[in-house]
C-alpha cells in the first residue's frame, strides 16, 4: 500500500487519525524553481500570451475536444507560424519553427516535420512550452527555452498544443509553466514559477542514482527519444498468457531483490532491472510463475529529504509515491543509465520473464501522487497543471484536499480527464511493455465520485474491466482505502476484477495461531471464500489468497513478535498496523531457544501448507521462502537497507531446510489440478471429517478433497492445539493407498517427501501446531 501506515482496514475513527497523522508529517517546502527565470529566453508568437492570472471562463470539455480536434486534424498544422532564432549563453543558434500544432495525442508525439506538443489544463489562462536541449551542455534555468502559447492559435478545448520544427527527435528535456486563476477557495493552486512534468511524459529526467542525497534538489522534466530503434522482443517470443487458475504470485521489489552485496552482482547493476534478470532461476526453481512488481512508475525516493522531520532519515524505497504513470523508475537503469535505459532495460527484464514463463504484474498506484497536501504544497506537476480536475476537493471546505488515499490527496480517478489519464497509461504499459497485469494500491479510491462519495458502478472500474486492450491482462484490487470503504467481496467487478482477500489473510492467521472460534472461517477460507466471491460468474480465483505482503509481516516475524517494532522509522511507533494477528512462539523476537525456533518453524511451513492447498489464487512475499526478518518492523517502507533486501547468503544458508520446504509445496500445487479449480467446490469435491462445527474450543480440522478424474485424493489435517490429535484417517479410493507428502513436526528432508511415504494406519498422530497431507495413489 502506501508508503507509511498500513493498509489493514481499521475502524472509522482510527482511519481518520490514521490520515490526519500521515497528512501532517508530510511538509514539504514549495518548490520555487531553479534559476533567475527573468534571464530565460521567452518566445512568443501573439499578444495577450502574457502569465497574467484571472478566470478567463469556462473553457470547453475534454470530450468535446477530442471530437473537435478529430475534425480538424485533415488539415495540416501551422496555419500560424513563427520562426526564431533562441539566444543562449554560450552563443550558439538553435533555430526553432512553431506552429500551432494539434491537441492529439497528449504529450509529446513526431509529426510531419516536427514535434508535436499537447497538454490539458481546463482553468489555465496561460501555457508556456520550456525547453531545455542537449546541445547547450549545461543544468542551469537561464538555458530554458520558453514558448508562450497563444489561447487562439495553440487551443482546442481544454488542451494547450504547439508543434516545433527544428528540435533533436531525443535528448531533449521539456516541462511547462501554467498560471490560472488564484483562488485558492475555489480549488486552484496556479503556480507559474514552477516547471511542471507533463503528465504523459513517457519519459522523466530527473535525478541520475537511486537514494543520493547530493542529487536531492533536482528539477524533474519530460523527455524522449524517437532515435532508438523499436525494442527487439524477439522472433521466438510469446506472451505466457497463463491462466488465473495456474498462477502462484510472488510480491517483489526490483531494487530490494539484488540491491544487497550477497546478491554477488556488480555494483553497476545491483537493484537494477537487469539486476533482476539474473535471479531468475532463483525464482524458477522456487516454483512461482507470476511476479508482481511494487511499484516501478517514476516516484521520489527522497520525498522524506525535503525538509527537517522525523522521517528525513530515510529512503522510500517500497515507491509508494507516483511522480508520473508513464515513466518507468529510472533510477532503476543499471550504472545510472537515465530513463531511455531504464525503458530498454524494463523491456529486458519483461522479455526475459516472459522467456522463462513467468508473467509481469505491476503495482500501481493511481489513488494519489507524490504532491503531498494543501499544508505545504509540493508542485511538481498535476496541481500545478489543473488542481481542480485532478483532485478530489472538499468545495464546501475550502476546496481543501480530499485525503483517502493517507498521503494527504487523492486523485480525481471518476472526471473523464482523469480517467482517460488512468487507461491511456494501462494501455501503455501493456503495448509498450507488454505487462501481464495490474494490482491497483488502495482501489476503493478508485470507486469515489469527485466529491469522494462511493460509486455504484464507478465508471473506470468499469472500462478497466471492459477495455479491449486490457482484456489479457490480470486486474487485481487492493479492495479498501484509508477513509473506511472496504469492498472485499463487494469490489465492483464485471466478473473480471480479482481481489487481494484481506479475510483470507486474517482468518488463517488466527486460526494457524491457535485462536478460539476459527475453524469454520479456516475451512471457508481454505475452500475459496465462497461466502465471498460465489456471485455472479465470479471463479476462486477471483480471490488473491496472501498471508504475508510488502506491507505488515514479513512470514518469519509473524511468528517471532506478537507487537510491532517500528522505532527505526522515527514516529515513536504509530506508524503500521496494530492488529496484526502474529504470535512469537514463546519469545519476543531474537532468540537462541531451540525449542521456540523449531515451534516458529513448524508454524511457517503450516501457514505455507494452507495458503498452497487453498482454492484461489497464492500470493507469497519475496524473502519468505528462506525466512527474512524485518526485526518485527511491520512498516518498514522507508530503509534502504537489509531489513528490506533479500538476503542471498541466508537463501544459501537454509537452501536444503526451510526453503526446499517451500519450494516442493509450491510444486505440488502446480502438480494437482484439484487444488486450482475454476470453479467452486460442491459437497462432492470436498468430506470435511468434522462433526462439531460450533465447538468453538476446537482447532482441529481435517478434510479430503475429492479427485474424481484420477482418485488421487488428497487428505490434510491442520492441529493448532497445544496436544497431539489422534486423526482417523479415511479409507484411501478403491485400489489406492495413502502416502505421507508433508507432515510439519518431522524435521527436513522427512518434512515433505513429494514423490510421498507410503501410510497404512488407520490413524494418524498429529502433533500439536502441525499440519499433514496425505496423497492417494495407486
């Protein structure tokens, strides 16, 4: 979820506190600009281009643009041309050609003779195009070139165009100024001495090395390339197109995953994208076939930097904080390459997980952006640009910042701008990257009205679900949001959108734990959540089963601390969840008792057990296959450090104990088609051995799930007692036996033996916290 707090639904006045905390700790100062602007070159092809405020009126729809440039654009841009010649400090010419251009498509496209130009901004009352370029060698804003864009010649609607002959087709760097109307009650926040990003930007420059506070104060500018030839995807290469019932997703951070010195890569490319590409195999032999990626959009890892506060110690390396939905991280680029590299070397890294059958899912975060609140603005782009369309506003407050999201704004996701803002960047990242899928961070946001009021049928929700260009792709919600709305199980969904199912992950902690009353919600859970998804043409996949994600516990810490341990993050230990359903085994944290590692051990091969044997879709953590430890930080979003890195040398350490457990569970789901059924389970898939349901003391279950194919049906038994259950086991089907696969209490190899132990008794010994799977053959 986000970067700071949890995404653990909470009670409304919890959540409220929640945000108002989150709102005030970021403070950013106003960013003022570079340079002397006064010295910047200003070109200009018409009075009346000044940077004057003032509302001009209400300006035509976006819609209604779009249909008026269609007409339009026959004929050929320039009806109104100006040639100049831009002075430069260091006594060069650049000559430059501009004509009015067109409104379509936005940002920065080549046309006939030179680039096109094209932003929206419905209040703006002035656009100025500034441009920096690649020849004059120098960082300093005297260098910019501006362009005052006329309101009759560069305007179709609410979108602001102009096209520039004479300018390199890459290397160029480019942003906007906007001045508007400056009433603030009314919702503008018009700033013209700050250089904004274009929103559809596909590429942006900013700093060059991920987490270098000496880069910090950087201005950040659209770029692009057309000289680079089309990326080579390959003759030989296909998309996997996995089907949902066959995914086991694996949660991991591009730069955490190789960005430690264990990972034996070089420096030049640890925490890279290509970083990435050489742990492949690591993930093959572990078994997933899906990655979901936090995010890798374009995001401001030293946003805490800005100013003096209690959080200005770290890094924001989990990227919770959108700059730009384009532009891929470019500090992501091996050997800080820039963002053309960080394009190619995305590519690189998508191609060669889809070479390996593994599918790309991306984290995004479309709730909110990196401009932080209305306490102390930080203008880099959107509120600059139109404040009052991109935003939620409370107009009847002010037309202060709505804050749903806790990061103190909310994005306008239901306007027609915003919205075609949020499925031109999918289709992007799916035609130009070809991504497999979309988790989208906290996206009940996206089930607001502009007013922040829930939508019946939120209009995005549902041309994400219908669009013809995301029809491939996986779309996921973290169904919840930090002012209350939780919808798992209620998410608007077409029959299309899968859910992270935040019950799934509660329940079977409680019960695994040991918790009373738990066992009837375990046995749901661990069927499909039918009391949750069994609607409509909604399948069990539908649900994304997690124990474990980026954000709370890690796996290993679940079942060491039974409090969080969040004094690293300086808020004096308000930050994360408090309701994290975890149970330390006897002992707080670090220990050297053998008896409470094993205990602790036993309980992270029980949670893997049932999330593996569950109806639905598995999503495991990067790090839990050999049991990292954040140290019992539940919201260790800001360390740049090994409490988030993964850890090789640990990987190698337990490689024949913990992680071959891990690794054999995971195959044997893939090996049994009866545990990832496209459809629910019916009283003939399932014999739950249980007579005593409302036994609310009990925590015991044992059930088998029937294969009428083969008769290759599987028992399991799940003890959260304190005592050994002596089980009876069924009779195996006709002319099969029984073989024991996993049994938790039984140390390594013996703990799963996949190809089975043959089992003859008539019951069977379950040790106290121990689960057991029985596997029928012939």
């Amino acid at each position: 979820m986000d970067s700071v707090g949890t995404n653990r639904p909470q009670p409304r006045s919890v959540v409220a506190a929640s945000v108002t905390r989150r709102s005030a700790l970021l403070r950013p100062p106003r960013l003022l600009g570079l340079g002397n602007r006064s010295a910047a070159t200003k070109l200009g092809i018409a009075s009346g281009c000044g940077r004057g405020g003032g509302d001009f009126g209400k300006a035509g729809r976006f819609d209604a643009a779009r249909s008026t440039t269609a007409k339009a654009q026959g004929r050929k841009a320039g009806t109104s041309v100006t040639k100049e010649m831009g002075d430069t400090s260091s006594g060069n010419e650049v000559p430059l050609t501009y004509s009015s251009g067109k409104a379509f498509p936005l940002g920065v496209s080549q046309v006939e003779g030179g680039l096109n130009f094209a932003i929206f901004s419905q209040h703006a009352s002035s656009v100025t195009l500034c441009l920096k370029l690649p020849e004059r060698g120098t960082q300093d804003d005297v260098d910019l070139v501006e362009f005052s864009l006329d309101r009759q010649k560069n305007k179709t609607g609410d979108i602001w165009h102009v096209s520039v002959e004479g300018l390199p087709t890459s290397g160029v760097l480019y942003g906007y100024r906007i001045n508007g109307p400056q009433g603030w009650q009314q919702g503008h926040r018009f700033d013209d001495s700050v250089i904004l990003l274009d929103p559809y930007a596909k590429l942006v420059s900013g700093r060059t090395y991920f987490g270098v506070d000496q880069e910090k104060p950087t201005q950040l500018y659209g770029t692009y390339d057309f000289d680079s030839p089309p990326f080579d995807w390959g003759e030989d290469y296909r998309l996997p197109n996995l089907p949902e019932t066959d995914l086991v997703i694996y949660e991991m951070n591009v730069r955490a995953f190789t960005a430690d010195e264990s990972s034996s890569l070089g420096t030049a490319i640890r925490g890279s994208y290509l970083g990435v590409i050489d742990k492949i195999p690591h993930l093959l032999e572990l078994g997933v076939n899906a990655v979901e990626l936090l995010p890798v959009f374009e995001f401001d890892e030293l946003e805490f930097k800005r100013f003096p506060n209690p959080r200005d110690h770290m890094v924001n390396t989990w990227g919770y904080s959108t700059i730009n939905f384009f532009a891929p991280m470019s500090r992501y680029a091996s050997a800080g390459g820039g963002p053309v590299a960080a394009s190619k070397e995305l590519k690189q890294m998508v191609k060669a997980f889809h070479n390996a059958g593994i599918e790309v899912i991306l984290d995004v975060v479309y709730n909110h952006t990196n401009e932080a609140d209305d306490a102390n603005p930080y203008v880099t782009s959107f509120r600059g640009i139109d404040n009052k369309v991109y935003y939620m506003l409370d107009l009847n407050n002010g037309a202060q910042l709505l804050n749903f999201s806790g990061c103190g704004n909310t994005l306008n996701c239901n306007h027609p701008v915003v919205k075609e803002l949020v499925l031109d960047s999918l289709r992007h990242w799916v035609k130009e990257y070809h991504i497999d899928g979309f988790r989208f961070d906290l996206a009940s946001v996206l089930c607001r009205g502009p007013d922040g009021r829930p939508l019946d049928a939120p209009p995005l929700i549902k041309e994400i679900a219908k669009d013809p260009v995301l029809s491939r792709c996986k779309i996921i919600a973290e169904p919840w949001d930090c002012g209350g709305l939780y919808l798992v199980g209620r998410f608007p969904n077409w029959d299309r959108w899968a859910e992270w199912n935040g019950q799934y992950r509660d329940d079977i902690r409680r019960f695994i734990k040991g918790d009373l009353g738990m066992k009837g919600l375990f046995a749901t859970r661990v069927s499909g959540s039918a009391d949750l998804y069994q609607v409509n043409n909604r399948k069990p996949y539908h649900s994304v089963n997690f124990i474990i994600a980026h954000d709370g516990f890690t796996l290993c810490d679940l079942v060491s601390y039974n409090s969080k341990h969040n004094d690293a993050n300086g808020e004096g230990g308000r930050d994360g969840c408090n309701d994290n359903y975890s149970w330390n085994c006897g002992v707080e944290g670090e220990t050297n008792d053998l008896n409470v590692l094993r205990l602790r051990s036993k309980q992270m091969k029980n949670f893997h057990v049932a999330l593996m044997i569950s109806q639905g879709t598995p999503m495991m953590l990067m790090g839990d296959e050999y049991g990292h430890t954040r140290y019992g930080n539940n919201n260790s979003y800001g360390h740049d450090t090994h409490i988030n890195n993964f850890q090789w040398g640990q990987l190698e350490e337990r490689k024949d104990g913990h992680y071959r457990f891990f690794s054999e569970m995971i195959k044997f789901r893939h090996n049994h088609s009866i545990l990832r059924r496209d459809r629910f389970l019916s009283k003939n898939d399932v014999t739950w051995h249980e007579d005593c349901w409302e036994n609310q003391e009990s925590k015991f279950l044992a059930f088998t799930i029937h294969d009428h194919n083969s008769h290759g049906d599987i028992y399991l038994a799940f003890n959260a007692h304190e005592y050994f259950v002596d089980a009876v086991i069924p009779p195996p089907p006709q002319h099969n036996s029984w073989n024991r696969v996993v049994d938790t209490n039984l140390e390594s190899p013996n703990d799963i033996v996949p190809e089975g132990v043959p089992f003859t008794g008539s019951r069977y010994r379950i040790a106290p916290y121990s689960s057991v799977l029985l596997k029928a053959k012939t």
